[in-house]
C-alpha cells in the first residue's frame, strides 16, 4: 500500500554533494557514475529533509536527453518514490526543447521496464552485451547476469 508522503524534489547545485552510495545503487561503477555526473544534471527527492532517492540525467545528443541513474534508498523503495522522482523530471525535460528521452535498463530489470512503462517509455531495442562491454566485473542481478541493455525511449 502507498504510504502518503511529503516527498520534495531538488536539483542538486553542487556536484559533490551528490548521493555517491545511491547512486552507486543502481550502477555499481563509481567511474561511470562519476563520468555521468560531471556531464549531467543530478535531482534528489527529499522527506523530512533526508534524501531519499536521487536521479540523474545527461543529455547525449542535441534534443535527447538519457536518464542516467535512478535509486531509491532501500528501506523507501515500493512507496512510489521512484515514480514520483522520475515523472517529476520528466516534466522538467518536457520544459526544455528537449524531443527524447531515453532510459535504459539490464535485462533482469522486470521491476524497472513496469515502472518506466507506467511512465510512459515504451522498449525501442535491445544492447546486446552492453554491460559486459561497459563494466569491468559481471553484474548479477535475481540471480541472472545483468548482461543487455533493454533500451527504451518516450518521444515529446
Ligand atoms: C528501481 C527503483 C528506483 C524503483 O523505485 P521505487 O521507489 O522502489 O519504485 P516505486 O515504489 O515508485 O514503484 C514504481 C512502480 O513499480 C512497480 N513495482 C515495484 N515493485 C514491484 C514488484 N515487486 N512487482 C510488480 N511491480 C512492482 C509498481 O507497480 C509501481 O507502480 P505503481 O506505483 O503504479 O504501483 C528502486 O527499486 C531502486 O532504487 N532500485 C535499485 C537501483 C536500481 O535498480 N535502479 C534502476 C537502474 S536501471
């Protein structure tokens, strides 16, 4: 059951105030975390002035912006937290002259591709072997190799 929260959303000023153990929740690879940080554009969802959840956006082409990062501290996650922080930023972007966004995630990812359906991004294509391409060590996620990158995309 949705628990009603006073969720607040803030984009970060200050990259080095970055939620570095969020953020590395979602992408285990400090390196890229930190590659997409200096580029992006980094928001954070508070309650009760602790920073519950963080997202993070770069934008890789002229007019297409990706959702880099996503998380949700875990005793928070299931109460629409994530939900709320990306339909947020996607209102954002929408404010810009931005024409795509773009998300990806592993093929593990079952919980992921629900939510970002239910935000509107719908499956344009599969990476095969991205993350063994980008990623040093295997990533395992359920109990798979979290191995291609399901690709999806909401156009404006
Ligand atoms: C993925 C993540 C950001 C989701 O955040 P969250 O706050 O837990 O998600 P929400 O509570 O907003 O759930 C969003 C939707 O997912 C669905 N969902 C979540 N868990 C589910 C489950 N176990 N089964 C079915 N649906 C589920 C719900 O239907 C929900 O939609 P609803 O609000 O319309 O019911 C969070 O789980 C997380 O930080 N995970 C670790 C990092 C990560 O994997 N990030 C993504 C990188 S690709």
């Amino acid at each position: 059951m949705e628990k009603k929260m006073d969720i607040k959303f803030f984009e970060l000023k200050t990259k080095s105030d970055a939620p570095m153990d969020l953020l590395l929740l979602a992408d285990p690879s400090e390196e890229l975390v930190k590659s997409y940080l200096e580029k992006g554009t980094c928001y954070t969802a508070e309650l009760d002035r602790e920073t519950v959840g963080v997202i993070l956006i770069m934008e890789t082409k002229p007019h297409t912006i990706e959702v880099m990062n996503l998380a949700v501290k875990e005793e928070f996650q299931n109460n629409g937290i994530g939900k709320q922080l990306l339909l947020y930023v996607i209102e954002e972007i929408k404010k810009g002259d931005t024409k795509t966004i773009e998300i990806g995630t592993g093929n593990p990812g079952v919980v992921q591709m629900l939510l970002y359906q239910k935000c509107g991004f719908r499956i344009v294509g599969i990476d095969f072997d991205f993350f063994r391409r980008t990623h040093l060590e295997p990533i395992y996620e359920n109990g798979i190799e979290c191995r291609d990158m399901i690709r999806m995309r909401i156009d404006l």
